[in-house]
C-alpha cells in the first residue's frame, strides 16, 4: 500500500558544501579599519576552497596558489592590488597586507594612547 503525504526523498535536503559557489560566499572586503576581522574571515573562506596551506605553511601547488590570489584580490581594494600584484605567491601577498595593516593598527593603537594619557 502507498503512504499518503510522503514526502520525496530530495524535499527538505540542506545543500552541501561543494553546491556551494563563489557566488554564494562573498569575499570580505580589506578598509583601513577592518584587518583583523577581515584576516580571520579570509582564512576561513581560503580553507573552505582549500587554498590555506599556500598560505601556512606556505605549500607550493600552483593551482592553489593562483586560486588563493584569486580569492585575495577579490577582498582588497584596487590600491593594494596595485601594491603587491607583482608578488609571485598568495603567501608574499597576505605577510604584505598583514604587515601593512598590522603597522597602521600600532600606530593607531599608539595615538589612542597619547590621546587617553
């Protein structure tokens, strides 16, 4: 006998993740402001396309590397890209932002301070 009601087998099935697009997980976007946020939501989405070990340890696999570089200048505003477009390595490129913006954060952190001194 037939159940009445059943549901079909796909009805209510959540998406996995390799359905998942570029489209669907936008990249952050790098400001003045944002570096820290901005690192910690980059390294999740270079983990999930399996792009991070170009970047830690530093792994060369040149499909990966261009798929992480890819992915970085999709964050980082055209200025920067002019910056570091002419390094080689996804890992050249994130120690360049990160040492850039780690140095505004101190010296931001530094004149809030003085301010409060």
């Amino acid at each position: 006998s037939r159940q009445v009601g059943r549901m079909s087998d796909t009805a209510g099935s959540q998406p996995l993740a390799k359905d998942v697009g570029p489209s669907s997980i936008p990249c952050p976007m790098l400001t003045s402001s944002n570096y820290t946020v901005w690192a910690i939501r980059m390294k999740a989405l270079l983990r999930f396309y399996d792009v991070w070990e170009t970047i830690d340890p530093g792994v060369t696999d040149l499909k990966k590397n261009y798929a992480a570089i890819a992915l970085l200048f999709q964050s980082i505003p055209e200025a920067l890209i002019l910056e570091v477009g002419d390094l080689s390595s996804s890992k050249e490129i994130w120690d360049a932002i990160k040492s850039r913006h780690l140095g505004a954060d101190r010296v931001r952190e530094a004149r809030l301070q003085t301010l409060m001194a």
